[in-house]
C-alpha cells in the first residue's frame, strides 16, 4: 500500500505560531536606536578644543546684537574695533569717533588673545586674517558679511541673518 503524500503546512499567525523574519515595527524601533546612538557618538567626538572659541564668538554675538538694537534705536551706526585682543564700541561725534561707556555697551577681551580676525563676503571682505579689523554695525547688516575670529587653525564665524541679528554660524 503507497503511502499517501504528506503535505506541508505552513501556519499562520492566526493559529499562535510566528513565522520567522522581523515585523516592520521591530525594524523602525532599531532603527530608531541606532540613530539615536549614532547622534550621542557624534556630539561626544566633537573635538572640545574648538568649545572656548565658540564660546568668544557666543559672547561677541551677543553684545553686537546689543549694539545693532542700540544703532535701531539712535538711527546712528556703531563701529566695532576688533583685534587679536579684544574688541570696543565707538560712536560717531563731532570730533570724529567716540568710545562707547561701557556701562552702555561693553567692550571685552579675548582669553587667551586670538591669532587674527577676519571679514568674509560683504564689502571688501577678502577672508583674509589680520590683527585690526572695523566692522559697522547697525548699517545693512547683509552687506557686511561675516566675522570670523582664529586661533590655530580653528575658526569661529560670527554671521548676520540680514535683519542685524547676530549668532555663530558654520
């Protein structure tokens, strides 16, 4: 007597048992992970090094954006004196230039001293370091281009969105 033919059976999941493979849920989860992972190795390779120099183009940042809401108000530019050391507000007046108090608008030093200051893009700006650099600030700020300030070979930019708002930029 033959035997008769055994047929597989596949089951389904309607009966309990699970096929093999991964479901589409499983594989966004990981995903997921994995990019979260990937973002946390990112930010902790981040060389440290460059941290103080973004943070002095931070702080410049901020008090230029003081002085372009104080030119707002005035009507008057103000011109920003940048060096290696530091940098100083001045106002124009009758016998030319004026320091700004600085209990209106501070000045401030770099620490340690940077190894230049630039100007890229905007009117004459070639991207070139120097140790002296006037920058008008107030006037229309998408001319002016971007600051950059160096040390080493690191470089922080200190640019403008066009409406006179400062930040750091890449």
């Amino acid at each position: 007597m033959a035997k008769p033919a055994v047929r597989a059976m596949t089951q389904t999941s309607a009966t309990g048992v699970r096929e093999a493979g991964f479901t589409l849920i499983e594989l966004l989860v990981v995903l997921v992970l994995m990019g979260i992972m990937l973002g946390m190795v990112t930010l902790s390779v981040r060389s440290p090094q460059n941290r103080p120099l973004v943070e002095e183009g931070e702080r410049l940042a901020a008090v230029m954006n003081l002085a372009a809401d104080e030119a707002r108000l005035t009507g008057h530019p103000l011109l920003l004196l940048l060096d290696r050391q530091g940098w100083r507000f001045f106002e124009s007046g009758p016998q030319g230039p004026q320091p700004v108090p600085d209990d209106e608008l501070p000045g401030g030093r770099f620490d340690p001293a940077l190894d230049g200051v630039g100007l890229e893009g905007g009117l004459g700006g070639g991207g070139e370091s120097v140790s002296r650099l006037q920058y008008w600030v107030g006037q229309e700020a998408m001319d002016n281009g971007s600051l950059f300030l160096q040390r080493g070979n690191q470089q922080a930019r200190v640019v403008s969105d066009g409406l006179g708002n400062y930040q750091v930029g890449r």
